[in-house]
C-alpha cells in the first residue's frame, strides 16, 4: 500500500491535543539553515509523545493512529512510516 503523507504527521505530547508537525519545519525558525550540514537533523524531527501519533494519506483520507502505553519519541522521516525511539538505561 501506497501511504502518502506528505511529510506531515499529528503527535500528542500532552494528552489533550494533537499537534500537526512537518519535517524539517518550525513556524518560529528556519531549521534548514541551523541543521543543513549537521546529523542532528533527524533528531530534531523526533516530538515526544504521550498517548498517540498519527499520519493521513493526502490522496484518499486514511487515517493511521498508533496508540502507546508509555511516553515515547516518534518521527515520519519516512514517506508512509511511522518511527518510534524509547529512551532505555542500563546500569
């Protein structure tokens, strides 16, 4: 299945509400310019999440939900994939 999301993913950080993110976007500041030649790209289109993340296909309106059980990070870097990151410490 073909799942396009045009980079465009909704992650709940608070319980409350959905917040739409885009990839290598912030309304604030250009993140392009602060991360062009630097690896921290790919973590900072990583947003904490609380209970939900979701993606929509742009060309029919499917709508894909993961639920979680624990506060995690996740990421659409990806066309049509959904990552998720848990932060583990081993003594």
């Amino acid at each position: 299945m073909n799942f396009k999301n045009n980079q465009t993913f909704w992650t709940d950080s608070n319980g409350l509400e959905m917040q739409k993110r885009i990839l290598n976007y912030r309304p604030t500041w250009d993140i392009n310019q602060n991360y062009a030649d630097d690896n921290q790209n790919i973590t900072a289109n990583y947003y904490p999440i609380v209970s939900a993340v979701a993606m929509q296909d742009v060309e029919n309106g499917k709508v894909f939900v993961v639920m979680n059980d624990r506060s995690q990070a996740a990421s659409a870097l990806m066309e049509g994939e959904i990552n998720f990151m848990v932060n583990r410490r081993i003594l």
